[in-house]
C-alpha cells in the first residue's frame, strides 16, 4: 500500500484583496478602492525573506478585476511581474487568481508551474444565494476555464465548497462535471474537498460544514473522481485528528500547501508539517513534502520552467532526506 500523503511547501502573495465579487461566505476580500496593491519592490523583500529553504511553492492569490473593467490590464500586468519575480529567485508559482481571458491564460502558462481555480459547486441555484453578488461564479464560466486550462495543457487544481446550500445530489453532479473534464484533458492533477468554516468577516451565517460528514464525501469522491487525480483535503480547517486521519482512510492523499497564513480562511491557522506529521504518522502514514506540479506533467512545461522545477525537485530531496536522518 502506498503509504505517502504530500504537502506542498508554499508561501502565500497576494497582490490585491480587492475583488469586485462579493461571495457571501468571503473572508478575503476588500471593496474596490480600499485595498493598497502589493508593489513589485514589496513582494521582492517578501520573498528574499523567506529563510524556509523548504518553501517551493509561491502561491500567487488575488482578488479579481471584472474582465471588461479599465483596470483589468494593470492588474494583471502585476501578476505576471510577481510570478517572474518568483521564478527568477528560484521559487515556483501557482497562480488562482479568478476567472482568466484565453490570452492572460496562455501568458501565465509560460510563468506558472500550474493554476487552480476552485469549481465550488455547479449548481445554478447558489446564484441566487451565496452568490447572488458574484458574477464570476456562473457555473458555465467556471467550467469553461476548466476546459481551457485543459486544452493549453495547464496542470490544474481545482475543487468543491461543501455547505454553501447544495444537496448531496448536485456534489455528486459537480464531481462528476470535473470527471468529465478530466476524461477529455487529463489536466486535473487535485481537487480539494474544503468544508465551509465560518470566519470572522463574512457575510453568511449558516453553520460550518459537518466535519464528520467529510470522510464519507472524500470516499464519494474517489469512487467518482479518475484514479489520476489526487484528493486534498485542508488540514487547518480539520480541526479534529481522527476525522483527519478518517479521510485518509477514505482516499485523501494530501494536504494542500502549508504556508503560515491561510489567506482563504484567516481564522483557521495551518498547524506546521511537524504537527501534522505526528498526528498521521503513528497511523501508518508518511507525510513528504511536493512541489506545485506532479512529475507527470513535466513535459508540459516549456524547457526553461522544467529546469526550475527539476532544480527545486533537487533541493527538495536532499532536504527530506537529512530529515529522514534526524528523525
Ligand atoms: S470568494 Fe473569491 S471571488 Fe468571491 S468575493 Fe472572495 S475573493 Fe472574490
């Protein structure tokens, strides 16, 4: 039995919080015009301050700008700095910054090791709810950036919201959306199961989502879901160690990147690699670190990305392996 359960290393830049959605269960987002926009020279002196020599993954999480808004360009002209700068100091960008234009799309390929955006749930009755104020969450939209990432042969992580008003029946249809599209592109390399937690800013009071009705969905999942996509599920938000370890046992094989701030969910702090490795450990499981891509998807890259990425994967090994000998 395969005994491994990956985390990715990974540090957290936002460029604006400003989003001009307004998803009722945010803990995100600020109104257009109050945010300040992280500069260059900003997130330069962030990342030559990360001393973790861990840290491979920069995720790169944005608010998002209307795609018609004068804005737009400035905004993303920004990103693809950030995402340069990342890679020229060794680092490697996943970007999830919204919805995205064919053209921006094929732009952040060339500078992206993958992209995620989440899918949430497909069914078109949350537009009347949670969001009601979000015109980036139309279904249709979120599937075709799915389907579009998968013809530029973008490796892909996206995922499911679970209590934001769905049924049982419309998880299993936005699974299956997902299969679906995994079975034309082959592109989806994780979906995350994240459980909707109640933070501190936002707008929509139901309840948090039943942990313990989590381990049966990640096995609901991995019966739906292609044996090539891995299941993750956020281990700050599983705030229990035996439904942790359950979801293990159902099919979850790995925790998602472990930075000190869960932008996402602020309230909920990431425990550290250590931590989690003693809770899963004395179970039977190994906890390994992994870089923002699968292998598989090497050959996806152009050649200067897969230099970058075979130099992290280096420097990833030597590193697990001297704390194989200190353990
Ligand atoms: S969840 Fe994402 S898209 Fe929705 S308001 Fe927050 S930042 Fe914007």
């Amino acid at each position: 039995m395969n005994n491994q359960i990956t985390y990715s290393p990974a540090y957290t830049i936002v460029p604006t919080y400003e989003c001009f959605n307004r998803c009722d269960y945010c803990n995100f987002r600020k109104d257009i015009g109050s945010d300040f926009t992280l500069s260059i020279s900003d997130a330069k002196d962030i990342l030559l301050g990360l001393s973790n020599q861990e840290i491979s993954e920069i995720l790169i999480l944005s608010g998002e700008v209307a795609l018609n808004s004068p804005q737009r360009d400035e905004w993303f002209s920004r990103i693809l700095k950030i995402c340069e700068l990342a890679l020229s100091l060794g680092f490697l960008p996943h970007g999830n910054v919204g919805i995205l234009k064919y053209s921006e799309m094929e732009q952040l390929k060339e500078v992206n090791v993958s992209l995620g955006l989440m899918l949430e749930q497909i069914t078109p009755k949350l537009l009347e709810t949670v969001h009601k104020n979000a015109p980036s969450k139309v279904p249709e939209l979120r599937i075709q950036q799915l389907e579009l990432a998968g013809k530029l042969q973008i490796p892909f992580t996206t995922g499911l919201l679970l209590g934001i008003g769905e049924t049982e029946a419309e998880r299993e249809e936005s699974l299956n959306a997902i299969a679906e599209i995994q079975q034309r592109w082959g592109h989806i390399q994780e979906v995350i199961l994240q459980p909707h937690s109640q933070g501190t800013q936002q707008n929509y009071h139901n309840p948090n989502f039943s942990l313990s009705e989590l381990p049966r969905i990640v096995a609901t999942a991995r019966k739906i879901l292609p044996d090539t996509i891995t299941i993750q599920v956020p281990p700050n938000l599983i705030t229990q160690p035996n439904i942790l370890l359950e979801c293990l046992d159902a099919g979850a094989r790995d925790l998602g990147g472990i930075s000190p701030i869960d932008e996402v969910n602020p309230d909920y702090i990431h425990p550290t690699a250590q931590f989690l490795a003693k809770i899963i450990e004395p179970a039977g499981w190994k906890l390994i670190p992994r870089l923002p891509i699968y292998p598989q998807y090497y050959s996806w890259l152009s050649s200067s990305l897969q230099q970058k990425v075979k130099a992290k994967e280096k420097v990833l090994r030597t590193l697990s392996q001297s704390n194989q000998v200190l353990h």
